[in-house]
C-alpha cells in the first residue's frame, strides 16, 4: 500500500464509509467552529473534507499551520450532516475523522493566494507561477491542454500520420522573426540558431521519401509579446504530406479541428466546411486577414461616391483625388441610437490615431435624407447611390474612414470589432472557423519600397510556371494559407516549392544571389536537387487553440511557465549573466555599454 494514500481527494464517497482511509494534499482551507475544526485537503484530483474535535492531539497543530502546507491525513470516512452537504464537490457527502496527522512540508505565507480568483498583477503571478498554477482556473486551463495535446496525437494517428522529431540546434534562416542564437564551443566564432520552425526540415522529410509527418514542435522566435503570442518559444502542430494539392491539407486540418473542438467545448461551430476567403475579400471586407466571421458587420469601398459632384464632403473628397480610398461600415437598425452612441465610436477612433469616423444614418419622409454631422453633404441621389452599393436601408446607419489603403484597412478592422463589441451583436458561444487563401507572393517594404516576401518564401507559386510573369512579382500569387478561428490566426501554411530553379528565380526578385540562396538554405537545395515529391503542410499553434477552448484571451493563461512582457522568465530569473569562464570557452567576450 502507497504509505501516503489510499485513496486520492476525489474519490471517497458514500460507499467508503466506515473505511479508515489516507490521504495526502494541501491544506486549501480551514474553518474553525470553536469546538471543531474544519479543514479542506486538496490535490490534483479534487478536495475532501476532514474534522477534528477541540480534545484531539491535531486540534492546536491545525489551529497554527498556514494554509497550502503538505499534509497526510489518516481517518475514518464518515457521513456528513445533511445540512453541511456540499453537492459541488464529488466528495461533498463525507468528510474524514482525523485519527492522525503528518505533516510532510510547512508552507510559508503566501505572497499570493491560491484560493479563489483575485486579479493580481501579471509579473506577481509569473513570479510565483507555481503557486499560480494551483488555482483552480489555471490547474484546469493546464490540464485542458495536456489532454488536446494527446487528442492531437491521437487523431493524427489515426489519420496514417507519423511523429518524427527534428532538431534543435540549427543554422540561422530567415523565417520572418529574430533567431535565438546559440554559440558553439567546437566550432569557435559560429552560432547554432533555435528554430523559428522546422520548415526546412520537415520538407526535407518529404524528399526522404515519408509521406505523412508530424511533431509537436517547439519553437523559437526573439519577437515581442502579444496576447496571443508569447516571446520566447511556443508549441504548434507541425505537420507535412507528399503528393498533395491545397485542398488536401485542407480536408486533413478541418477533420482534426472539428473533431478537437467538438471533443473540448459545446459550443456551436457556424460551419463544418470551413469558408475559402480570398486574401483580398478579406482585407476589403474585414480590414485584416484575420476575420472574425460571428462579426456580421462588412467594410465597403465608397470611394466612387467621393469621386461625384453631387458629394459636397470636401475633405474626403480631397483626399480621393492624391490616392485615398473611403471604405464604409452599415450598422442595421440603429436610427433611434442616442447621438453618445455615434460619438462614441468617433472618439474611440480619434483615441486610435485616425483622424474620426464620419457618419449619418438614412432617413425617408416624402425623400431619402440623412441625419448626422456629414449628411448634409450628400444630395438624395448620392444617397441613394450609397444605400444600394452598400445594401442599406432606412434607419441603417453608416460610418466612413478615409486614408491610405492599409491605414483605412487597420482603422476599419478595429471599429467593425469596437461597433460589434457596442452593438452586442458577437456571439460568445461560437466557432467560425475560415480560411485565408491566395496571399500574394511578394509585397513592397513601407520603409523601404523593396519587394520582400509576403509570407513563407518557400511557397509555390500559382498559375503556369513557364508563362510566369515574373518582372510583375507584385501580381504572383501563392499557394499560401492561413486557418483563422474567432479572428485568430490559428496557423499559416503553404504548398511547397520543390523546384530548385524557380526558387533561385522568386530568390532573385527579392534581392539574394544563386549563392545566397545555396549559403542559406545549402541543405534544402542540395535536396530538391535529387528529386523531391509536390508537397505542402501547416502548423496550428498549440497554444492558440487551447486559448480559444479555454475561453481566454491571453495565451499565458493556458501556458505552464511563459514569460512576462520583456521575455523575462521571472520565476527562474532569465535570462541571466553566466560566468567569464562560460564566455572564454565559446570564445565570446561582451561589449555592453552601460546607461
């Protein structure tokens, strides 16, 4: 018999009675009646309940012990009163009798509690994350992501896919983000580099000739923390396929999610088949290649209407003539809105950096008219012109931007969630679930007007290969992916490029050599070289997708051990100096200029 339990503090109940029983956990809470003591003793599983009378040897032990110190309970199981039952917890009809008592760790006060939810600061909680993870909600948010990971593995099991690891220690690439840079010692002045992803690598198991791969992967990237991004490493599920076409990783990734989220939640999934959106549907219609599609509130471009001369809004109109575009939001229904509503929202958008969202609602007596501060600009044919593109109707309202095309995109995007959120008009209690197709290949730099790489460089191209129309780069497009759910993005993926030719050739556009390309990416060219099959994969984010079952918005609630804003891990203190003797034997030596 385990000498610390017999039983865990989930698993006694009524039919235990009687037994003399061990067990061993946290003192979670204490109740003192004076006369009786109360004590709840929790682990992993769950809590039990366990008494001692005034005249027991364990009363004044448990009078001074704090909270969260380690006990062993040994007692009889015994019935609760009726009226003390706790039908919430699994043992809430018995409590234990305590016959003897250990305790096998004392705890010092708490810096933070763990019982119940209080909002602490985050560095506190990162701090003292162990303490943090006994909480209740984060215990859960944990396990909830332990038990998606085996699922994940499961399915892709069952899907004739198989797990392989690739390595860690890695050459330098660019993925989009900073590398982590690792020095070697036997090889004095090279760095290893952590991996951003392992892209090249898991397509050169493609051209080794396996057919289905995948991995929980770690990952590393030196970039800036975000809510649904930590800095430092995350998890994703890396997968890959030979001999496949866009819709064949679709069909794969869309049978796992469904099964994942209707395994893990009860909410509704809008629909099983997940959307095709264009990437430029999605900029236009939504702002931003992330969409969240519970949000019914569409953008469109109104720009025409500024071009006519009935439009007397002459600010608007100016901007038009140098190259802005006007895009417009309809909000149905809202005419007996108060003026604060309207406001609002422009306030909101000033607060943004924009310059305010004009806007008027479409009212009818015997002719169309609108009402609002910009309404009076617009003749009854104008208006009418606007009603129809924009399929309005009387007492809808709209809201209009005016800008650069990726300024009015980022300020439309934002107001359609803040004019969504003031609406109340998102449902909480669904998935919709979308795909982003046809990226651009390449896109112009803003700072510096070079054309870079849109997204994955080693993207197929789309369209006929030999009539490619390469001196237009900026109109190639590729086989270029991303999965969104909820307006996160989930993961990016990409049918491969496997011809070494027209890789040097979509290389060259953005400014790198034969030899570049040959020094950066020897191993996967040299590979492509002997014959390497069509192939192409993706990688959802492991952290993301239990956020989004877990119901929060920040991916540190449903990480073990992340670290803070400054990609501090406080608990650990890293990053941290090493010794001068660590340095000499990598034969580094710091140059840090002190403030």
């Amino acid at each position: 018999m385990n000498k610390f339990r017999t039983h865990n503090c989930a698993e006694l109940s009524e039919k235990d009675l009687d037994k003399k029983v061990i067990i061993s956990g946290w003192l979670h809470r204490r109740r003192d009646h004076g006369n009786l003591i109360f004590i709840d003793i929790r682990d992993h599983y769950g809590i039990t309940q366990c008494v001692t009378e005034n005249n027991d040897e364990f009363f004044s032990i448990l009078e001074k012990i704090k909270p969260e110190s380690v006990l062993k309970i040994t007692g009889k199981v015994i019935k609760r009163k009726k009226e003390t039952e706790n039908l919430e917890l699994k043992t809430g009809k018995i409590e234990i009798k305590i016959h003897n008592l250990e305790i096998l760790s004392n705890a010092n006060e708490l810096p933070i509690p763990v019982f119940g939810e209080q909002d602490y600061p985050e560095d506190i909680r990162l701090k003292y994350r162990f303490l943090d993870l006994r909480r209740e909600e984060m215990h859960k948010n944990i396990v909830l992501r332990s038990k998606v990971i085996s699922f994940i593995r499961s399915e892709m099991l069952h899907l004739g896919f198989l797990e392989y690891q690739t390595p860690i220690l890695t050459s330098s690439s660019p993925e989009g983000a900073r590398d982590f840079l690792v020095p070697s010692r036997l090889n004095p002045g090279k760095f290893y580099a952590l991996p951003q992803a392992p892209q090249q690598f898991k397509q050169l198991i493609m051209v080794s000739g396996f057919d289905k791969y995948f991995q929980i992967a770690p990952c590393f990237r030196d970039e800036d923390a975000r809510a649904d991004r930590s800095p430092g490493e995350f998890y994703q599920l890396d997968l890959e396929m030979s001999f496949v076409e866009q819709e064949d990783v679709f069909e794969v990734v869309e049978k796992l999610l469904l099964n994942l989220f209707k395994k893990f939640s009860s909410k509704k999934i809008l629909s099983e088949k997940f959307p095709r959106i264009p990437y430029q549907d999605a900029m236009l219609k939504y702002g931003t290649d992330k969409p969240d599609l519970r949000n019914p509130l569409l953008i469109q471009d109104v720009t025409n209407i500024f071009e006519r001369d009935d439009v007397k809004f002459e600010i608007f109109k100016k901007l038009v003539k140098s190259g802005s575009r006007v895009r417009a939001i309809v909000t149905k229904n809202t005419k007996n809105k108060p003026r604060s509503f309207f406001d609002n929202i422009d306030k909101w958008a000033k607060d943004q950096g924009a310059s305010g969202l004009a806007y008027f609602t479409f009212e009818k007596e015997k002719t169309i008219s609108a009402r609002g501060p910009v309404g009076k600009f617009f003749s009854e044919d104008a208006l009418t012109a606007i009603k129809k593109q924009c399929e309005a109707e009387i007492g809808d309202s709209i809201f209009f931007a005016c800008g650069k095309e990726n300024d009015v995109e980022k300020i439309l995007s934002n107001a359609r969630n803040k004019i969504a959120e003031d609406l109340k008009i998102v449902d909480d209690e669904i998935f919709a679930f979308c795909w982003v197709v046809d990226y651009p290949m390449f896109e112009k730099d803003e700072k510096t007007n070079k054309i870079i790489f849109s997204h994955n460089p080693f993207s197929m191209p789309q369209g006929d290969i030999k009539n490619m129309k390469f001196d237009k780069p900026l109109e190639i497009k590729a086989y270029q992916y991303d999965i969104v759910c909820n307006g996160v993005e989930l993961s990016s993926g990409a049918i491969r490029n496997h011809i070494p030719e027209l890789m040097y050739k979509l290389f060259s556009i953005v400014g790198y050599t034969k030899k570049d390309v040959n020094d950066k990416f020897s191993g996967m060219i040299n590979a492509l070289s002997y014959g390497a099959p069509p192939h192409g994969g993706i990688a959802p984010g492991i952290d993301r997708i239990v956020m989004l079952l877990a119901n929060k918005n920040n991916i540190r609630e449903v990480t073990l051990f992340p670290m803070n804003q400054n990609a501090q891990d406080l608990m650990m203190s890293a990053p941290s100096d090493v010794e001068s003797k660590q340095l000499k034997e990598l034969g580094l030596k710091l140059d840090i200029k002190k403030d």
